[in-house]
C-alpha cells in the first residue's frame, strides 16, 4: 500500500524550502527524461548532461539537508 505524504507547503516549511524541494523533483523528472531518450542521444552529450543533472542534484539535496 502506498501512502501519499502530504504537500511540503502543508507541514510548515518555508518558502524557500518548498521551491527547493519542487527544484529537487524537476532534476530527478528530467533525469528519468534523458534515461528514456538514451538511445536517440550521442554517447558523449548523454553522460555530459547526465553529468550535469547529477551534479546540480546532488548540490541541491545537500542545501536542503543543511536546511
């Protein structure tokens, strides 16, 4: 059984937390995304923006957690 956690807005958390939070979903969305167009892309400019993604990923899940 999955159970739905409720919005962040809704447990209190600034502002500021919330949009980075949604930021967080984003990268991970468009990661799922480029996964899914692998095989259309160039080796190279896959791994380059899968690099990229990671690195802004993992920038933003310490911010929050240092939060």
């Amino acid at each position: 059984m999955f159970l739905e956690q409720p919005p962040v807005a809704e447990l209190g958390a600034s502002p500021e937390l919330v949009a980075m939070i949604e930021r967080k979903q984003a990268l991970e969305d468009a990661i799922t995304e480029l996964k899914r167009a692998k095989d259309t892309l160039a080796r190279a400019d896959y791994y380059a923006r899968l690099e990229r993604l990671l690195i802004d990923l993992a920038r933003l899940a310490r911010d929050i957690r240092e939060r």
